[in-house]
C-alpha cells in the first residue's frame, strides 16, 4: 500500500481490503510489484496502484504485456515499463490465483507459494540493472 494511503489504523486496514492510490513519490525510482491476484487481506489493485504512482515520474514510457508460466507452474501476467529497448524502470507481476503469499518462496515457510514465479530472483535481476557508482550516488545525495 503506498505511503499515506491510510491516515489512521482503520483507514490502513480499508486501504489493504478495497485499495487505495496513495501519494505520488516526489522522486522517479525504479519499481517493481509483485502481488497475487486472489490476495484475501491486501486488495490486488493496491499492487496496481503502487506500479501507477511509480509511473508518474517517468514520462515517455512504453508498456509490454507478457504472460507467463514459472517452471514450478506458478502463472503470470508481467507488464514492463521502459524507455525504448532500455532497462525497465517499472514491472508490474500479477501472479495468478495466488493468495497473501511470497511468490516463489520455500513450501516449509509460512505465507510462501513455492509454484512462483520466484520474486526473489527477479527482484536481484530487476535492481541490479540499476546499479550505479558511489560518485553518481553521492552527487544525488548531495545535489
């Protein structure tokens, strides 16, 4: 749920059932989303609503749509958002009939759906196509 979608415990609670836009980030920065659609307790237009707030920060993007099958079965609608043929500055992963769980994560662990996708892998892949220097890190901070 994205930052100030609920002002008090109740609203965050109704925010998690019926979703809730939030604030857009003052700052573009690289997003990505993973959420079930079947998701009982955090609505799955919440996952929608954090892609689209990401999204106003990059003007000019492209989306692709791309349906999916992770190799432990899991399905998956993956839409990517990117300048051109860059790097995508914003994916949006949802994971078909999965409930409130960790796409991808270990059976013994509780909230996990083994069947994927793996969030975990794509989440690494995702970031580190955003790596960057400790000079050009510095100079944002500073700047």
């Amino acid at each position: 749920v994205r930052p100030a979608a609920g002002r008090s415990a109740a609203a965050g609670f109704r925010a998690w059932r019926r979703g809730a836009p939030g604030v857009a980030s003052p700052t573009p920065m690289p997003t990505i989303v993973f959420h079930g659609d079947a998701d009982p307790v955090v609505h799955p237009r919440n996952g929608r609503y954090v892609a689209r707030r990401a999204l106003g920060g990059w003007p000019g993007l492209k989306a692709t749509v791309r349906k999916g099958r992770a190799p432990g079965g899991g399905g998956y609608v993956r839409t990517t958002h990117r300048i051109g043929a860059g790097k995508p500055l914003c994916e949006h992963w949802a994971i078909e009939r999965a409930a409130h769980a960790w796409s991808g994560g270990n059976a013994s662990g509780s909230f996990a759906d083994p069947s994927g996708p793996d969030a975990s892998r794509e989440m690494v892949r995702f970031f580190l196509r955003h790596r960057t220097t400790l000079a050009r890190r510095r100079a944002v901070l500073s700047g």
